[in-house]
C-alpha cells in the first residue's frame, strides 16, 4: 500500500512532533520550577543568582515562538511572571499588541494591575468604563500618546485605519490577569445570562456564545469595506470551559407561532389568488439571510393548514408581520383593528453553525401576509428589501409593490420613529447647501432647504455678535464666504436665476457698512494719537530745570519788542524772552542749538 521510503517519511514527522511536544513541555515544566524557586527567595540577590544567564534578563516580543493571544485581527504578547520570570518580584509586566487593519482588542478588565497604553505607529482609538456610575471615556491616540485605564476597568483598543500598528502597555504587577468581557459573560449559567438579556431564551444564548470571535477580533464591517478588505471567519476557541453549573442546552433554537383566526381584512384592487384547505398540510421552508438580505424564497403561496417555517441562517436577523401600507414597521404599530401580529425577534447566527433556529407560523385563512426583517444595521435590512409575503395577489398589491414601497420607505424628507411621531425641517426656518439636500443614517433622512430670509438674518446677526466681541473683519469674510457659497448653491432660491438672492445683498449690505465703520473709528483713533503726540512734545519745549534739579513747566510767552528810548536803557538786546523767568533769557535743554551766542563759551 505504501512505499518504504513514505512510511519512513511519516515515521519521522511523527517522533519530530513528539520530539517538539515534549521539548515543550521539559521548557514548561523547567519554567514552572524556576519561578516557583524565585518566588520563595527571601532575598532580591537570591533571585539574582537564581537567574544565572544574562539571556534570561531579556524578552523577545518578536519572537514567533513567544505565547501569543491570537486572534483573526492580530496577536498580543504579554511579558509576565509566566513568560518572563525576572519580573519576579517587581510588580511590573509588559504586552505588546499587533493589530491588524480593522482590528480590536476586544473589550476586556485586568483584575490585578493598572494598565498604560503607548501608541507606537498609528492612532488607537480606545473606549473605557471604570465602574457603575462612571462615564464612558474614549481617546484617539496618535502615534508618540498614552493613556491610562485603572484597574477593573473595562476597557478597549480598536485599529479604524488600513495599516497596522503596534502598541506597548505596561502594568503595575507581575501577574495582571485579563477577563474578557463577552466570553466570560457569556460563560455564566444560560438561564442567568438569558434572564439578564430581557429573558431572551437559553437557546439564543447558546447560539450567541458561539458566535463570540477569539481576541483579537476583526472590527467592524464598515472599516472593513473602506479599507478593501473582506471579513473572514474567526475562531471561537476562547470560550469559558462549561461544567455542569454553566453547560449550555442541548439541540438549536427553535421558536412556534401559530397565526391568530380572525386576521385583518384590508381592501386590495384585486383578491388574493385561490386556495382550498387540504387534507394534508404542508410544510414551507423560508430560508433567512442564506443569500444575502432576502428571504429565499420572498413570495409563496399557502393553504389553510399548512406551516412554515423559517430558518435562520448568518448574522442576525428578523421574521417581523408588518402591514402592505407600511411594509417596514410593525403590524402591532400600524393597525386599526388590534392586531398584534407575529415577531420572531433578532435570532443572531453564527457562520460556523450547521444547525440552524427556526421560527414557525401556521395558515389559518388565505389572507395576504406581509412581513419584514427588523435589523435596522446600517443598512437597514427592510428598506433593502429584506421583505416577504404569503398568498400575495398576484395584481395590484403585489410582492413587487410591496417591495418597491419597502425600498422607497427609506427616502424620506423626515425622520420617523417606531411611535409614529413625525419629525420634519420646516422650510421656512432651515437653511443649507444647495436647494434640497438629503443626508441620512441607517434611514434617518433629514432635508435642508436653500437659504431663508429667517436665515440670512441669524447668519447676519452671527456675523455682526462676532465682530462685535472681536473676531475682526476677518470672521466677517469667512460669514461672506459661506452665504456665497450657500446662495451660489441653493439654485432653488431664486428659481435658478443668476441674479443675487435678497439674503445676500442684505448681507453686502451690512458687510459694507461695517467696513465704513471701521475706517472711521480708525481716521479716529490716529487723530487722538497725534493729538497726544503734540502734547507730549510741547511739554517737552516748555519744561525746565529749577535749582534743586526738579523739572518745572513753564508757560510761553509771545516775544516782546523793547524800545530803547522808552526802556530808558543803553542798547537794545536783540534778545527775545521766549521763557517767562526772572532771570532772563533761558534756552531749552534739549535742543542746543537754541543756546544764546552770548552764554556760548
């Protein structure tokens, strides 16, 4: 049957595995052996000796070999008094962690040790809870920033980019331990679990924890489409081990619903097509999400009698009655008559699963039956259209107008929620960019209009609290810039008309008169300061010096023209007195030019 050679082959790959195994292993258990020695030395130096190669003072986070949590997203290294024995008695461990694109370090506690977090080459975004009562905290961490998450805190670290990035955490003892929130949750008694959920059923329960990926996981699936990547499946090894207090049941989730007798009666252009009961029911198989968001197949025909049943299949969705008129909300929202309607709930599936839950209904009369899928994602699964029907007309109502009404459901101009309470933009009040625009979040559409006369004055009276608290004409042209924009944009302003709306010559209008304004408070304020100016210099001119060295101003006075004859002196003194003061002619001590010729020597 085989070759000589192939036996021999196979011989010895297989003592090579059990080579490595039980070279693992002696590595093990001579590690568990040291450690427990350093643990009992009573001296720091003790411990020294005890780690008697220089190599054992050194950890390789590289190291293909270390011990690694692994996960579809990437890996963790940890660095504790298990890996690493020198750290024995110090108080301090390290980790490494490498995410991948779209990856997280799932949400998890350290029950020993405070945790601080270096970013190395790209931003981490983290999220944190301390405990009840604390706020939620989260950071965007480039690369060269830290935080700190204190110890049993839940917290989290999650890689949004397209490239990978490592990131280093340090803990404040040897031993930091880590609880992994969903898993261990998740691990406790089902009935528990279930109960604490809204009493969601220990089967749903079963099925979520299997579903659960093994950290690091990927992120989420919007990361995953901006970056071109494709989610893969993960592995879910890492769940609590189940004893007799926690097992799970046995067998798949399995849920009954049986279609009340008296269903509503709605008017319809045209009846439903034929059906006459049977003498042997039938069983119809609905298959949910297995291609994609649809039912498969979305529109059958059944008779009193028969079943059907839907099978759940990957990720998480909904078999939900619903009405034709509103094919996405639910019929216990919408009808006039009291009717409530079956709702299987969110029946989550994992991708590894090969038994799938199921939901039952029964046929009780050949009225049409509408129905829906609940998730609202993003993208939300009705407006989809993740919809079905039973016994549909085959004109008028049909399955496909039934559909297209659950396509179109999702382009509104408002926002409506499950009560029924409209939310809108009133146009008179609203002002945006570029006539009517329409943005929307998992079918929350919101619509803006163009510019208003209401609007154009907020945007006026911005512009002028602005500039009055100082923001400078600067802040002025930013608001020009943007009423521009918007008034270029609108087009349904002004009926696509070229000419300037009201709202922007009004807004011209203001912009030039501030700037009048400004101009004239400044030709102000320059004229204060000349004035100043010559103040200032003047009483420089006219200040002097008295004998004990004080400045004394003195007041000028015009020049005087002497006459000889009249002065009863010799000559004229040709002299003026430019200076009040008794003892003749004084010259300004800062100008030395002014000096008498005669007091020059």
């Amino acid at each position: 049957m085989f070759s000589k050679s192939a036996l021999v082959l196979a011989l010895t790959a297989a003592l090579r595995v059990a080579g490595d195994a039980s070279a693992v292993a002696a590595n093990q258990a001579a590690e568990t052996a040291l450690v427990a020695k350093l643990l009992l030395d009573p001296l720091a130096t003790d411990r020294i000796e005890d780690l008697s190669t220089d190599d054992e003072f050194e950890f390789d986070f590289f190291d293909p070999n270390a011990a690694a949590t692994v996960g579809a997203g990437g890996h963790l290294v940890l660095a504790n008094v298990a890996s690493f024995p020198a750290v024995v008695g110090t108080s301090s461990a390290m980790a490494v962690g490498f995410l991948g694109p779209c990856s997280q370090n799932t949400p998890h506690t350290h029950p020993r040790a405070t945790e601080m977090q270096f970013s190395v080459n790209g931003t981490i975004r983290t999220g944190m809870i301390t405990e009840n009562g604390g706020r939620f905290i989260m950071t965007e961490l480039p690369p060269g920033s830290m935080t700190i998450f204190p110890v049993g805190s839940i917290h989290f670290q999650v890689n949004d980019g397209c490239e990978p990035l490592i990131f280093v955490s340090t803990f404040n003892s040897e031993d930091p331990g880590t609880l992994q929130a969903a898993q261990r949750f998740f691990g406790l008694p089902p009935d528990i679990v279930g109960a604490t959920l809204g009493d969601i059923g220990v089967e749903v329960v079963a099925d979520l924890a299997d579903q659960i990926p093994d950290n690091v996981a990927l992120g989420t699936d919007a990361c995953l489409a901006r970056c071109g990547l494709k989610r893969t499946s993960q592995p879910t090894l890492q769940q609590q081990p189940r004893v007799s207090g926690n097992a799970l049941p046995s067998g798949s989730a399995s849920y009954s619903y049986t279609l009340p007798s008296a269903t509503a009666t709605y008017s319809y252009s045209s009846s439903a097509p034929s059906a006459s009961a049977s003498s042997a029911p039938v069983n119809h198989v609905i298959k949910v999400g297995i291609d994609g968001l649809s039912y498969t197949p979305s529109n059958i025909s059944a008779n009193i009698g028969d079943t059907v049943t839907f099978e759940f299949h990957p990720k998480n969705h909904t078999v939900t009655q619903s009405s034709f008129q509103e094919p996405c909300k639910k019929l216990a929202e919408t009808s006039t008559t009291g009717q409530v309607g079956f709702e299987s709930g969110f029946v989550p599936v994992s991708e590894t699963v090969t038994v799938f839950p199921t939901f039952n209904i029964t046929i009780n009369d050949t009225q049409p039956i509408w129905g829906y899928c609940g998730q609202q994602g993003p993208p939300v699964h009705c407006q989809q259209g993740m919809v079905f029907s039973i016994n549909a007309p085959l004109t008028g109502n049909t399955f496909e107008a039934f559909q297209k009404l659950a396509n179109d459901s999702g382009s509104t101009s408002s926002n409506t929620y499950s009560s029924g309470t409209t939310y809108g933009v009133s146009q008179g009040t609203t002002y945006g960019y570029g006539g009517t625009t329409s943005y929307g979040y998992g079918g929350t559409t919101y619509t803006y209009n163009s510019v208003s006369a209401a609007s154009a004055y907020s945007m006026a009276s911005a512009m002028a609290s602005q500039l009055m608290g100082g923001g400078g004409y600067g802040g002025a042209g930013s608001f020009l810039g943007d009423a521009a924009a918007a008034d270029s944009n609108a087009g349904g302003g002004n009926g696509g008309s070229k000419t300037p709306s009201p709202a922007l010559i009004a807004l011209l209008a203001i912009n030039g008169v501030l700037v009048v304004g400004l101009i004239v408070l400044a030709v102000l304020y320059f004229r204060k300061r000349s004035a100043a100016a010559r103040g200032n210099r003047q009483r420089q001119l006219y200040t002097s010096v008295s004998v004990s060295g004080d400045p004394i101003f003195v007041a000028p006075r015009e020049k005087q023209d002497y006459d000889e004859e009249a002065s009863g002196s010799g000559p004229r003194d040709d002299t003026p007195l430019t200076h009040g003061l008794s003892h003749g002619p004084y010259y300004d001590p800062h100008e030395p030019g002014s000096r008498p010729a005669s007091r020059l020597r």
